[in-house]
C-alpha cells in the first residue's frame, strides 16, 4: 500500500442515488504536505465505499500547491457544483469552483475547474493563509447565493460572507456572518438549519420560523458549535449565546473528531455529519503504518428538544453490519464487580446499554458550575470510587484489565439537579508508550430523575466513539491495544462506585466488516 494520509470529509452530498464523499488526502506521504487533492469515494447505503479517480488535483496557478476543504452545493437542476480552497503559486488561499464534466455520469468522476477562477482570494486586512474551507451556499429569500469563508482577523475568528447572483461574481457583505473574539482561526466552519421539532433534517437555504441555526467552527483542535436565530434580512447570525473560550462551549464531539461537515440527505430527509479523526501514535509510527487518519462513521444530527443543544446517532444504515446478537436484562452490578460480555467480538462491536440508579439521592454532592469535566475525569479515572460511579464498560480489554479503555459515567448531586458526567479514559488503553492518552470527558444533560443514563458505544479496532443519554455527548478515541487486539481483545462492564447500578437492558452486536474503499467496488484492496 503506499503512502497515505487521510482528513477532512470534503462536499459530502447525495445525488441521484448515490452518496459522494470527497475528503483531503496527501497520495504522496502518511503525513500531511504539500500536493493534498480531492479523493473521492462513492456509496450506495453510507457504509460500503468504493474509490474512484481523484476529483481535484494541483494543476492550475490557482491551485498549484494544494486543492483544499471546500463544499458541494447542489444548483437548482439537481446541478452539483464544488467550491474549494485552492492554495496558489504564492501560497495564499483562493476560492475555486469546479463542476462535473458529465453530469449524466451516475459516479460524478471527471470534474472541470472553472477557467474565471479564483472566485475569491484574500480581502484586505485577511492573511493569505487565513481565508479557507468554502461552506455549502445557500439562497436567500430573493434567490441570491451566499457562502461564508472561514477566517482570522483583528483577533477574531470569523465566518466571511459572500454572496452571489449567478455562482460565480461574487461580493464580500460588508459584516461577517459572525465573528467572536475568544476563538482561533475558523477552520471548515459549517452552517445550517436545523428543525425545531423535528429530528428530520431540511435543505440548506431553508430559513423560516420552523427552524433554528447552527453554527460550527473548527480551532483549538475541536469542532465547536452555537446555536441561534439567522436573521436573513441583517445577514447576521444571532446566536443564544457566544463562544467562550472555556470548557463550557458545546462541542460536537468531545474527543479526538475534526473539521466536520453536515449535508441534507434529501433521500432520508435528514442531515448527516462526517468528521475527520486522527492518529494517536507519532508521526514516525504513521510513516511505519503507511497510512494516517480516519473518517467517523456517519452521523445522523438534529436539534434536541429543549433546543439548546445537537443530538447525534450513527446512521441507522450501521444497524445493517450488526450480527450475533447478545443481550442481558436486569443484571445488578455491585460495587466492585466486572460482568464480561461474552459471545460478540469485543474488537468489532455496537453496543447499547442502560444504567438503573435506584438510589439517586445517595449521589455525592459537588458544585459542578465551576468545574472543567475532562479534569474531573482524568483526576477521578475509573480506578477512583465514588459513589454513584465510576460505572460503564470497559472496552478493548485484555482478560486481566492490564489494557483497557473506560467509557464511564459519574452522577453528581448539585444544587437542585443531578449532573451527569461521561468520561473516555485512555490512560489504560495500551502497554506501548508515546500515544496520545488523554482522557475526554463532558457533561450529558439529561435528568437522571426522569430518564435512565444510556450509553452506545461502537468499537473498531483502534477507534471507540460513544454516545451517552440517547446521542446528547458524544466522545470518540483513537487506542492502539499491544494485547487486546482481535480475539484477544473483550468487554465487560463495571461499577467501580460504592453503590450498586442495575442494568436495565444490554444489547450488543459483532459487527460485520463493511467493504471500505473496493476499488471500482469490485476488488477488496484491503
Ligand atoms: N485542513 C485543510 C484545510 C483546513 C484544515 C487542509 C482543517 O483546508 O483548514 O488539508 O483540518
């Protein structure tokens, strides 16, 4: 295999029956560099790829270092277009278009730079190498075409608008859609509408009252959102409330998960998410493996009722691997006890769990308004006892828990509330050194009074991503057992706290190996 580097999903879309999913890939290194193009694989269900010819490479003056993160928006017509960050012959960030050569091809192959490009290249007072990654357009009441561009200026992280009638003249609005001082350089920020009542999920120009918007940003090494109101005749995002800067700002995903991307799925009615996730090895390791990073698996993500946060669940086209079905009910774990689940293959599994507190008012008390939880996590790891927790699964684990990776919940009793907090701690997750082995964690707002603590947790190898109270917190990790690998690998779950938690239901699932990559989809390069 050669030398490959994976990242960003790039313009996911659905389109005449098929998935498309472009993403940053470097075909000359592991690691990251000059030269990275547009890789492009094509799906019928979201979970079995095949790969196709690269969609965009260097070439052109405009992008004759690098074809960058860049969108997909479908025209009226059900025209697919591809606006992209060329990085040029001077190594500034350029806006390009590119369209299919043949839009009667079902695969979308070949794809055709536009000869007026670059459409858009660095306002005054932005950098050259602040001003990238394209969102999906979308039209405004009066038809006119808008995108915004993520960027850094006077100290603040921005979404820069532009807006078009035609796709292709395009004119800077004098405000950017939304800046905010406490941020870094946006990176593939990503904005759409999501419905107030709906977990369906609508096309990006919608904007009427039956709708709220989001906003997502990538910096400081995470996929950040906020929620609010798009006021279409200001051309301003108004947001509930602002980025921080601190542990409280909402995040999609808690653990390693990056320069995420949303596309309506008119087939389905419903918005989907992919994300990038890197390695947790070094660089050296990656050169050695030949390969670096991973693309998530499709979620699908919508509003949660109270309105204030996302909710995520893998695709349901995932349940189509599960195979081997195992379950348990009612099962009391005590203080202390470890309960193997046996019967799947531990290193390739979906699992789905509910937690029972009877006792609730027995949690301890701690004020967790000024508390960061990753910390609490990584200080009070799954070796601690507390009182209700720590109490969860313990996954890719060898048979004497010498390697293992908790995914854990504590519940906290705070001032008229309880607080529940999840944890991935990777501290135990292998026996080799120099990996990455911080342990996430994060609040899941749910009201343990009113609904159990659940947990799905699916697990690949070298990736766990788990999704506590029904999809409110997600948390994904890379680990790289030495041991717990294949069929040596198991998973059990436990209750470290000093009172005991029931196992209201327990399902779990070998899953299926998807074909990832089928050349041409016939032969496995794997
Ligand atoms: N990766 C791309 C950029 C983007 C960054 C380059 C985010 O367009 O800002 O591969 O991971």
């Amino acid at each position: 295999m050669a030398d490959i580097h994976y990242t960003d999903p790039n313009g996911p879309m659905y389109h005449n029956g098929v998935y498309h999913l472009f993403y940053q890939h470097n075909p000359h290194s592991a690691l990251f560099g000059d030269g990275m193009v547009w890789a492009h694989s094509a799906s019928y269900d979201l979970i079995n790829w095949f790969s196709l010819d690269h969609a965009l490479v260097p070439s052109e003056p405009f992008d004759a270092i690098s074809c960058w993160s860049g969108s997909v928006t479908i025209l009226p017509g059900n025209k697919p277009v591809i606006l992209y960050t060329g990085i040029d012959a001077n190594y500034n960030q350029v806006q390009n278009l590119a369209t299919p050569k043949n839009r009667s091809d079902p695969l979308l192959i070949e794809w055709v730079k536009y000869s007026g490009n670059p459409l858009m290249t660095p306002p005054k007072g932005v950098n050259g190498d602040n001003f990238r990654d394209p969102t999906t357009a979308w039209q405004g009441p009066d038809g006119t075409w808008k995108v915004v561009i993520g960027s850094y200026s006077n100290k603040q992280g921005m979404a820069i608008l532009y807006q078009s009638e035609d796709f292709v003249n395009w004119t800077m609005h004098q405000d950017p859609l939304y800046s905010a001082s406490k941020t870094e350089m946006w990176e593939c920020p990503d904005f759409f509408p999501v419905s107030i009542n709906s977990t369906n999920g609508v096309d990006t120009s919608v904007a009427n009252p039956s709708v709220r918007h989001v906003m997502k940003a990538s910096f400081n090494s995470h996929d950040y959102y906020i929620v609010g109101t798009y006021d279409t005749e200001q051309e301003k995002f108004l947001p509930d409330a602002d980025f921080t800067g601190t542990s409280s700002d909402l995040r999609i995903d808690y653990g390693k998960f990056y320069a995420s991307k949303t596309f309506f799925d008119s087939k389905k009615n419903r918005r989907i998410l992919w994300a990038w996730v890197n390695e947790s090895d070094s660089s050296e390791d990656d050169i050695q493996k030949g390969w670096s990073g991973l693309q998530a698996i499709p979620r699908q993500i919508w509003l949660d009722r109270a309105g204030k946060q996302l909710v995520q669940w893998p695709v349901e086209e995932l349940n189509n691997l599960r195979d081997n079905q195992v379950y348990a009910y009612g099962k009391k774990l005590k203080s202390g006890s470890v309960f193997e689940v046996s019967g799947i293959t531990a290193s390739q599994a979906d699992i789905e769990i509910m937690f029972e507190l009877p006792e609730l008012e027995e949690a301890e008390f701690m004020d967790t308004s000024l508390v960061d939880p990753q910390l609490i996590c990584d200080r009070q790891d799954s070796s601690v006892t507390g009182k209700y927790g720590p109490f969860g699964l313990l996954a890719l684990a060898t048979e004497d828990l010498t390697e293992r990776t908790a995914i854990f919940f504590r519940i906290f009793r705070g001032d008229n509330r309880y607080v529940v907090l999840m944890c991935s701690e990777q501290k135990r997750s292998s026996l080799r050194n120099n990996l990455d082995k911080t342990t996430y964690g994060a609040f899941v707002d749910i009201d343990p009074r009113q609904e159990m603590v659940s947990l799905r947790t699916l697990i690949d190898h070298s990736i766990i991503e788990s999704f506590g109270g029904k999809g409110r917190t997600c948390i994904t990790a890379r680990v790289y057992p030495k041991l717990a690998i294949n069929n040596e690998a198991h998973l059990f779950a436990f209750n470290n706290g000093t009172l005991s938690v029931t196992i209201s239901s327990l399902h779990a699932w070998s899953m299926d190996k998807a074909r990832v990559n089928c050349r041409g989809g016939l032969e496995n390069t794997e």
